[in-house]
C-alpha cells in the first residue's frame, strides 16, 4: 500500500474560542493583544506538533486543521462542509488546552459527530486534564488524554480503539464503557523530553501532501511575524499565584512535582532543525536556569556550536545572574530576552509569585547590564487583576515604566494587560480565591463555557478582587494601556503613526462599552439587545487597544524561509510516494 492511499489516522483540530465568532457580537477587549493570536486564540499548542511527529515516525498519518485560523480568513469557510468532505479518519483529536476554548472545543466536537459519524473524538489538554471527569460526560466526548505529556498514550489509544481491554491499559485515558466513565490510572509521566521534538520538515510534507497551507499556520499575522518556539521543559519550579502550570499545580493536575527538561543536546538539534527552514527568531520557552547554572551553561555551549544565524529569545523567571548575560552575549551573536516582573510594586510582586523575589534596584541593574551587551531587544510584561492591586497601583506601574524609559534605550519596551479572560484552573487563586481575596463567577467547564458567550469582557472575566470589581479592572485597563501608550510615544518607543492608531482604538473600545451598557439598560425594557451592524464585526474593537499588536513583532527579513531546504523537502516526499 502506498503512502498515498493509506488512511488517516488522526486528524486534529483545533478550534476558535468561541463558535461561531462570525455571527456573534461580543466585545472581547485586549485579552489577546500580548500574544501572537488575534481574540479567536487561533494559535494551536505546540503540542500538536510533538503529536504529529510522534505518531507519524511510528508509521501512522496524521493531519493538523486550524479551524479557527481557516474561519478568520475565509467567512465563506463552512466547517460542516469541510468535515463532510473529509475521508473518514480514524480519530478525531481535539485540543481543550487553554480555557478560553471551552466554548469552541465543544462546539467543534458536536460538528465533528454529527458530521463524521461513529468517528472517536478524543481531546486534551491542561484545561481537558482538569476538568476531564466533566467533559468525558458530553456526549459528543468519547476520551480525554490528561497530562502535559500524552504522545505515547495518544499512540497507544490510537492502536487499541476497537479494542476494550486494551483501552483499560491505556495510561492517563479517561474513557466510557457502556456509557460509564473509566479513568485509568495516570503512569506515564516521562522523566526527559528527548522522546518527541518538533520536526519542521514533517510539517512542511503535511503542507504539501494535502496541498493546503492554511490549515497549518500557526495563527492569523505569522507571515508578518513568523516566529518559531522551543519548549525546554514541562512543569515548573515557581509558584505563581494566578499560573495553572505553577509547581502546586502542576503536582496536583500532572502530577509533575518537579520540572523535566530537554537533554541540551537534543535542544540545540532541534533548534538547528528550525533554523534550517526559517530564519526566524526561536522563542526558548521556559526559564533555562530553572534547571541550574551547569544546565543552562550546557545549553549555551550547544547553541554556540549550532552556529544558528536566527535571533534566539531567552525568557527569564526570576533575574538571571549577570554573568549568565555575558555567557549568552558570547554564544549567540543574536538575542534578546523577556521578563515578567508582574507590577512595579515589590510586595504585590512577591504575593503572586509566593516566595521571595527581587526588588527594582537588583531589576534595574540586570536590565542596564543586557543592554550593555548585543541585546537587540529587552521586553518587560506587566498585568492588571493581581492579588492585592488597586486601580491607582496599576496606574502607578506605568509610571515606574517610565522611568524604566529614562534610564534606558530604545531596545527596551514595557507591555501590560489585563489578566483573562480566565485565571487559570488549577493555580492557587482558582483553588482558594477567597484567601487570595478573589471572587470567582465560574468553577466549572460549562459556567466557562456559558460565560464565554457574554457581550462583554467586563462579564467575561471570571473573577474579581476586593481591590477592583470588575468594571475598575476595565478601567484600570483602559486607562493604564492610555497612559503608556503616550510615554512610549515621548520616549520613541513606537511611531507616531501607532500611537495615534492605539489611542483611536482606545477611544473607540471606550465608546463602544458605553453604547453596550445603553443597549442592555434598554434591553430590560424589551428593546434591541445590541446596536446593530456589530454582529461578527465586534472583534475589531478588542484588538490592538492597550498596544499596537505589532509591537511585539521581531523586524521581519525579506525572505524569512529557506526555500532551498523546503524544496530538498518537497523531492523527498515525492521520492517517498513513489516508492
């Protein structure tokens, strides 16, 4: 049989946020201007990836669909239709990860079985971990993967679907039997990484085997800011407050009470095999040094021999050592680094992070240090909705921002956003608000799931604190994100041209939260809910509002791929079908 004619084995999908967007009118506000997807959270995990390369060098056919991705740029695209025109695969996986997929993810499963009948629908996830033993009970559910580390389990449930008694021996699978869930023990925690990588050329054969490029990409601006990822560990060793992947948590829903990381080795290879399609920047996800000074060393001396031309991002936790800086400065001829320091204010700090941490003269001097070395980019992320902040605190880390501005160069920049629309299930707030001093609006999946559908973000959010309601979150949010937009405009941080453009959006997401608030005070008098004309065409005001999303965007290059490398691809492909 030859590759061509052979059936797929998995298709996976991931799903918007909310289904469908496109006739909705919802006002999802800046919770996603800090990260490379739009409000449809269109960026599928990178475990997708390790999935599909996994399952497909032991043999088995597998296809990645971005729904979301496909429904933002094409409002014509119908995904009922596209199912039904699907052969029929083997299994259906999809990704319950992030939380604000909860609406999308169940919507997608009903489509999945009403249009694929009697094909499996299996998702995962930290989000499907831990709510599994709810979400097994949707009819439209038949498995739930849980963990943060489920390649070989997925391949073993793929090899025992029609098969009962194996299924019972499939590690963390929550699964029913006769209509009763069955939840096996979860013994498959690996202790290393090195077992499954992401490989670049597998996808570039997907692209070209099913000839369709869309349904790969990673999110809607990645032409313009085609940046790669690298995961270096699963689990971590701090203890945010607000973080789902917290120690704490991680103990509780992986049962991963210490971090594994990638062999260095294995790390800088598949850095390497990056950087052989894309020229890039490679974004090292997770802190190096949470591994030790020895580790991180080993990493660098790795990289070094790489002789990788990509910008290679560091993120850091907790302050790396300057002499860690110098080491990076030596091994990467291009860099740059992030840091969360959360909030300008010491103890706010240390109340979401649990432990001790660094003040802003030991912040300051390691910042001044990067950009006396070839950092070519330094950027600090603050948020809004931490535990113990007020509206005036909020305010007040813009103005420590700007005196990060005076003391620095145009290499640094500061963002700050609002925390949502969700904490994180599982994170030490969402177990034990109340001695946090949070309310939360939602416990389980179908509150989250009802709550994504709510006009606003203001009645989105599932929480709120005793310091800020959820209508001063807003403000706060607004607010801050108008102050630091002019600092950034004085320091030339950004353009003129963006400045104004993030100021109008400011403007405009502030007139339209009025008008909403107007239209539901009349819709208690049994007048139109909502103004019209905003069905699917809301979304524009949630986007680029407290920065100009391009901001976070690397300098792109005239041609960010290797097209020679992709063709070598493309003629092994070829030789591989026709053999």
């Amino acid at each position: 049989m030859t590759q061509k004619s052979k059936r797929l084995d998995l298709l996976l999908l991931h799903p918007p946020s909310v289904y469908d967007f496109r006739e909705k009118s919802i006002f999802y506000g800046p919770v996603s201007d800090l990260i490379p997807s739009s409000t449809v959270f269109e960026m599928y995990p990178l475990g997708f990836l390790t999935i599909a390369s996994y399952l497909q060098q032991r043999g088995m056919r597998v296809r990645i669909v971005n729904l979301a991705f496909r429904m933002i740029v094409d409002r014509r695209f119908s995904v009922p239709r596209f199912l039904a025109s699907l052969p029929r695969p083997r299994a259906v996986g999809i990704d319950l990860h992030w939380l604000p997929h909860a609406h999308g993810a169940l919507e997608i499963a009903k489509l999945v079985k009403a249009n694929l009948p009697g094909v499996p629908v299996i998702m995962g996830g930290l989000s499907s971990t831990y709510f599994h033993e709810e979400l097994i009970r949707y009819p439209h559910v038949d498995f739930v993967l849980r963990g943060d580390s489920t390649e070989p389990p997925l391949h073993a449930l793929l090899q025992s679907l029609e098969n009962s008694e194996a299924l019972a021996k499939v590690p963390n699978l929550t699964w029913k039997r006769d209509g009763a869930t069955q939840i096996n023990p979860m013994t498959f925690l690996p202790s290393a990484l090195d077992y499954a990588d992401l490989r670049p050329d597998l996808m570039v054969e997907m692209v070209l085997r099913h000839r369709d490029l869309r349904s790969v990409l990673p999110y809607n601006a990645w032409w313009g800011n085609p940046i790669t990822a690298v995961f270096t560990v699963k689990g971590c060793s701090c203890e945010c407050a607000t973080c789902g992947s917290s120690k704490t948590a991680c103990g509780q829903l992986t049962k991963r009470n210490w971090p594994v990381f990638r062999s260095p080795e294995s790390l800088a290879a598949n850095m390497a095999s990056l950087s052989r399609v894309s020229r890039a920047p490679i974004f090292l996800v997770g802190d190096l040094l949470q591994a030790g000074t020895a580790y991180a060393e080993s990493v660098l001396a790795n990289v070094r021999k790489a002789n990788l031309s990509n910008e290679i991002v560091f993120e850091f936790f907790d302050l790396p050592p300057k002499e860690f800086l110098h080491q990076i400065d030596a091994a990467v001829p291009h860099w740059s680094m992030e840091i969360s320091p959360e909030s300008h204010d010491h103890a706010l700090r240390q109340a979401q992070e649990g432990e001790p941490s660094y003040d802003n003269e030991k912040l300051e001097r390691i910042l001044l240090q990067a950009l006396r070395l070839r950092c070519s980019r330094l950027d600090l992320f603050f948020m809004i909705g931490l535990p113990g902040q007020t509206y005036q605190s909020a305010l007040d880390t813009v103005a420590y921002c700007e005196h990060l501005f005076q003391i620095s160069d145009g290499r640094l920049s500061c963002f700050l956003s609002p925390m949502g629309p969700f904490l994180d299930p599982g994170s030490r707030i969402f177990e034990d608000p109340e001695r946090f001093g949070y309310r939360l609006f939602a416990r389980t999946l179908e509150e989250h799931r009802q709550l994504l559908t709510q006009p606003t973000w203001e009645r989105t959010l599932n929480y709120e604190t005793k310091w800020m309601t959820r209508a001063q979150l807003v403000d706060a949010t607004y607010d801050a994100a108008e102050q630091l937009n002019s600092l950034k405009l004085r320091y030339r941080r950004i353009s003129k041209k963006r400045a104004a453009t993030v100021a109008q959006h400011i403007c405009e997401a502030r007139d339209l939260r009025a008008r909403l608030a107007a239209a539901e005070s009349a819709a208690n008098e049994n007048q139109p809910a909502l103004p019209a004309g905003l069905e699917g065409e809301i979304v524009k005001y949630s986007e680029s509002t407290v920065c100009d999303k391009a901001e976070l965007f690397w300098p792109a290059r005239l041609v960010n791929f290797n097209v020679g490398e992709i063709l070598s691809i493309a003629r092994r492909l070829v030789l591989k079908r026709s053999l």
